[in-house]
C-alpha cells in the first residue's frame, strides 16, 4: 500500500549521503558531515579495484570475496536511499555472516520509493572487458533488485542496469550478461549509451518500487528488506 502521508525528511542524511560520495565538493568542505563521515571509518581515498586479469582458460573470478573478513566494506560501499530526493526510505550495508549485507526499510512516503547501496568510484576503474558478464552468489527476500555498473565518474550520470530476482532464503548465483544491460538515467532508458565493460567506476544495488520508464516492479512490496552477497565475479 503507498504511503501518501508526508513524513520529516531528515536532511543531516541527504548532506552526509553527498559528502560520502564526494557529490558535491562545497559539501565535503563542511566540517560538521567531514568529521561525521570520517568517524564512520570512510578515507578520502578511493577504493583501490582487485585484479581482473586472469589465464583464459578461467571462467570464472570472484572479485569480491564478502565470506572472507580481510574484503573492505566500510568507506567502499555507502547507502544511496530516496533521501535525495526527499524521501524516508534507510538501508545500511555492512559486513555480517559472511556475506554483504544491504537492508532497512523502504517506504513509498514523500513520493519516495527506492533504496541502494553504491560504491564510491573506484580508481583506476575496473576493466572487465576479458569478460561475459557479472556473476552474484546471493541470497535474497523475494524482491525483484537491480544491479548496476557505472562507466562514468559522475555522481548523476548515466547507468547501465539489469533486474533480478530473487528466492525467499535460498542462496542462488545470479548471471547477469553484459549484452542485456540497459542505459538509464533515473529509471528512464537511454538509447545508443552502450556498456563499456572497460571502465567500471563503480557498482550499486538497488531494490525500488519502479523498474524503467515508469512500469511498477512486479515484486515490488514496501517495508523491511534483506539482501545477503557472499561474492561478486564475472565469467565468459
């Protein structure tokens, strides 16, 4: 059921969501959200992206090993919720039971209705051009996600998307081709913005009541969520 009561927008959140990102630069000047940020174990320097190469004959390699405690999660991955655009919905994202773990609560309040977690831009980008696809070993709620690839360093640029879905406490592997990855720019499609697996600046996942130019996720149902990610890989 949408939630059509407005709701307080908290905006110490919306500023330090910016500041984490480096979105803004006069915003990561303040000294109030740079302590704040700081204190929360986030570096001003950019997540350093694994190896990609590997012999040919592989087809497979994790990237990201979450089952292992050595693979960072704090200052490399923030929450990116509806705050920014003046709704309520909070996710957190944090390393537990061997897994990345992205949950919270997501509401439709304010006109909102989207919550994510995002790395901040990687440096140099990743290159997965030796590579088929993104492969996820996950274990989900039931929800329909989406899983996207950034090839460019803007905050609020253009995005390359693909949905998946899940089973209620199994954990699948889920292969997402790079071929049926979409352009989007605010959940509208974008033409002739094809995928450059080359440069890969940064990841997100996402859980939002719409899927792209408007159509509703099917799945779509507002309140607590779960997404556990043991690894994010890639394969040919």
């Amino acid at each position: 059921m949408t939630n059509t009561n407005p709701q307080f927008w908290n905006i110490q959140r919306f500023l330090k969501t910016l500041c984490f990102f480096e979105a803004i630069p006069l915003v990561n000047r303040l000294p109030f959200l740079r302590d704040r940020v700081r204190s929360s174990g986030t570096t001003n320097a950019p997540p350093s992206p694994p190896a990609t190469h590997s012999p040919s004959e592989e087809m497979s390699k994790i990237l990201f090993d979450y089952t292992q405690l050595d693979t960072p999660v704090e200052g490399i991955w923030g929450s990116l919720d509806d705050v920014v655009m003046g709704g309520v919905s909070e996710s957190k994202v944090q390393q537990k039971d061997g897994s990345l773990c992205f949950e919270g609560n997501l509401s439709t309040a304010n006109s909102g209705g989207f919550t994510s977690i995002r790395t901040r831009n990687f440096e140099p980008s990743l290159n997965l051009s030796d590579w088929v696809g993104i492969e996820l070993h996950l274990q989900g709620d039931g929800n329909r996600y989406k899983f996207f690839l950034r090839s460019e360093t803007r905050w609020d640029g253009v995005a390359h998307a693909q949905s998946f879905d899940t089973r209620e406490g199994e954990w699948i592997t889920v292969r997402l081709p790079f071929s049926e990855f979409c352009a989007v720019f605010r959940a509208r499609i974008v033409d002739d913005q094809p995928l450059d697996p080359a440069h890969i600046y940064a990841l997100q996942l996402m859980l939002s009541k719409f899927e792209y130019d408007k159509a509703l996720n099917p799945h779509f149902q507002p309140g607590s969520f779960r997404l556990q990610v043991r690894s994010i890989g890639v394969y040919r």
